[in-house]
C-alpha cells in the first residue's frame, strides 16, 4: 500500500466518524473523535481539512482497528433493531391488532 493511499484512508476513517457525530457540532464531534481514536483534537482536524502529511503504521493501525470496532458495534445495533421491529411486527400480524 502506498503512503498516500495510507494517509487518504487515515483521513477517511477519521472524516467519516467525524459526520457521524457532527449532528452535535462539529466542534463537539472533533472532541469526541480524538477521545475515541486517542488522537488530539488538534489532528482530528487536519484530517477533517484533509491536510495529512504522515501517518505512522502504529497509528493508521490504531485508528484503523477503532472504525472496525465501531462499526461492528453499530452492526450489531442495527441488527437488534431489526430483530426487535420483527417481532414486533410478528406480534401485530398474530396478534389481532
């Protein structure tokens, strides 16, 4: 993989976790971002401007591992709801309603 590719990635992950908070600011998505991702503020936002110079292999791999998690997470919420919205559903097509 390229350092470029490596960067551009680095930036992505980070941008994309970045929108999924921003609907609370964006100055209270960059805290929470650098929080989650053990990064400072102050490079959570050079990602979000896409200004990224370096990024080392500990650290894209740190970041890395952190979207993965998250998104499992949110994967699996996602998938409860469906369950919990089927049997919902179930319950009102058996049930009379």
């Amino acid at each position: 993989m390229s350092g470029s590719t490596i960067h551009e990635q680095f930036q992505d992950m980070i941008c994309d976790e970045v929108q999924s908070r921003r609907g609370q600011g964006l100055k209270t998505a960059f805290i929470e971002v650098a929080r989650f991702f053990g990064l400072t503020e102050r490079r959570v936002r050079a990602a979000w401007h896409h200004e990224i110079r370096t990024v080392s292999a500990d650290e894209w791999q740190a970041v890395r591992d952190r979207r993965v998690a998250a998104l499992r997470a949110r994967q699996a919420q996602i998938a409860h709801e469906i369950d919990l919205l089927a049997a919902r559903l179930d319950e009102g097509v058996g049930g009379g309603r």
